[in-house]
C-alpha cells in the first residue's frame, strides 16, 4: 500500500493566518491527492481533488499544490469555521489510502 | 438533493457480525462508485472498499480481505458493508461515500468522495 504522511499533526494558528499543510507519498502518485475537511460529529468535506482542483462551493482561500510525492494545502486568511482537522487521501491505485491527519487549532 | 442515508448505531458483542446499509437518492445510483471509510476513536480516516453500484465489483483494503463483503440492491439504490467476526477495535464510525466520477460504467473511479452519508456508529463491546 501507498503510505501518506501529513505534517505537522497538530498546528495552532489565529483567524485571519495563512497556513500551510503538507502531505507525502511514499512513492510517485502523480496528482493522484486528494485533501477534506473533517470536524467532529460531521462527514469528511472534499475540499481538493486531483490535487489543485477546487471542489465545487468550496471558498477560494483553499489552494492545494504539488505533484509526485509531495502536496501542500494552503488556508489563507483563517476563519473560525476553518478549524478542524485535515486528511489527504491518495487514489492513484485502486487501494486508497489517507494520511493521519492535521488538526488545526484554533491559537 | 444528491445525498446519503445511512442505518442507526449498532451495538454488537465481539464474535457477531454487523450490517450496515447506505441509502442512495437524488443521484444515478449505478453510475457513481461507493467507497467504505471509518474511523474509529482518537484516530483517523481508513479506507475499508469499493463498489461498483453497476456491476456488483468489489475490492478491499487488504487487512479487510475475507471478513468484509460489501452488496447492493440497485432496486432500492441501497448499498450495504457486512463486517464479521467484530473485535473492540472495530468500534467505530462508519460511512459511505459517493466517487465523484460518474465512471462506473466504465469500470474506474476518481478516488475522490463528494458525497458522504452522515455515518453509522458501531460499538463492540462484551
């Protein structure tokens, strides 16, 4: 299986910040990356498929980056609703596996 | 509306098995692949399987190789994940997830998922 790795596990940032947070694979998955949003007592939200596509209604301030193993997801100009914890997700196999996640707290 | 509905929380002893359904609406059922993810407490997202809504296709995530069977019944555009043999480390939420490709006749998927059911608790305990 394809390892994903997410960093940092845990980030504290203020409203209004901008953040980054980065995900690897252990091997080449092209743009095969996905990233959601998952708050506590909710589903999974798709924010970023195929690694830079903007999933639709999703607010501009997510940007996703990268290709081959290494991908970024960048918050600019944090909300308050922005907190929550973040998954990538690779799906360039038909065995897919997410990362462990980055929980963004709120500073 | 283009959405998800999942059964209630189950509550099983270790050794019996556990049905979950996933009911589709306001979307083709058979042309959009179903992913099964849970996650259990304190930990995060794990990719159990797919399937294929069309043609019945399955696969799983190896360490879910034998003891998960995933079917459906596109009479009722209802999707169901079967676990056996539960263990206390099988307490978790489960959902379903609709690809986001409308693929399916296809025989291939995006990996993304748009649309997730809201999830079902499972609780193993003795």
């Amino acid at each position: 299986d394809i390892q994903m790795t997410q960093s940092p596990v845990s980030l504290s940032a203020s409203a209004g910040d901008t953040v980054t947070l980065r995900c690897r694979a252990s091997q080449d998955i092209d743009k095969f990356l996905n990233w959601y949003q998952h708050k506590p007592g909710k589903a999974p939200k798709l924010l970023i498929y195929g690694a830079t596509f903007l999933e639709s209604g999703v607010p501009l301030r997510f940007t996703g980056s990268g290709s081959g193993t290494d991908f970024t997801l960048t918050i600019t100009s944090l909300r308050t609703e922005d907190f929550a914890t973040y998954f990538c997700q690779q799906s360039y196999n038909e065995s897919l596996t997410f990362g462990q996640g980055t929980r963004l707290e709120i500073k | 509306q283009e959405q998800l509905v999942q059964s209630g929380t189950e509550m099983k002893k270790p050794g019996a098995s556990v049905r979950i359904s996933c009911q589709a609406s306001g979307y083709n059922f058979t042309g959009h692949y179903l992913h099964w993810v849970r996650q259990a407490p304190g930990r995060g997202l794990e990719w159990m399987g797919w399937i294929n809504p069309l043609t019945g296709d399955t696969d799983f995530a190896q360490k879910f190789q034998g003891w998960v069977t995933l079917s459906r019944d596109t009479s009722i555009t209802t999707a169901y994940m079967e676990l056996r043999s539960l263990k206390s480390d099988d307490t978790a939420i489960y959902y379903c997830a609709r690809d986001k490709a409308r693929w399916a006749k296809l025989g291939h998927f995006l990996g993304a998922s748009d649309v997730w059911g809201p999830g079902t608790t499972v609780s193993v305990s003795s």
